[in-house]
C-alpha cells in the first residue's frame, strides 16, 4: 500500500487509466481475431470491414499513446499483407 497521500492518488489515477486503456487494448484485438477468422472462413468482403474497424482502432490507440506506434503499424502491416494475400488468391482462381 502507498504511504502517502500522493502516492494514494497516483494509484487511483493509473488504475482508471488502465481501465480506460483496456477498452482500447482489447477492442483492437477483438477486430484483429474477428479479421483473421473471417479471412480463414474465406469470407474476404467481411474481412476488409472489420479490417479498416481494426486499422481505425490502433490508430486511435497509438494516438493516445495506448499502443506504441510502431506497435501499431507492425499488426496494421500484419493484419493488411494477410488479408492482401487472401484476396490475391481469391481473384486468381
């Protein structure tokens, strides 16, 4: 336990903090998991929607400095080169 007031207050604020976060962090990966699903399923046109719902996400996650932006745009290139390649296998066939 912290011993002094601040020290109190400091602990308030990181956890609403991290509750905020939280709803960003995990909002992100939802998108990510519900994209690659989709892309599995070969349900590609579905993909791309929740893709850019992903893609929006990060973005405003990286902007409140939730996510590190190089985090961000390392799974944004992950999650695109994938759906990427799905499409591109698709209008081969």
């Amino acid at each position: 336990m912290p011993n002094t007031r601040s020290a109190m207050k400091r602990m308030r604020q990181a956890e609403r903090k991290q509750q905020r976060n939280q709803r960003f962090r995990s909002a992100a990966r939802t998108y990510i998991k519900k994209t690659r699903r989709l892309i599995a399923e070969g349900k590609l046109e579905e993909a791309q929607e929740v893709a850019q719902k992903a893609v929006s996400t990060m973005d405003r996650a990286a902007s409140k400095g939730i996510l590190h932006r190089n985090n961000v745009a390392r799974r944004k290139s992950r999650l695109m080169r994938q759906l990427n390649q799905a499409l591109g296998q698709n209008s081969g066939e």
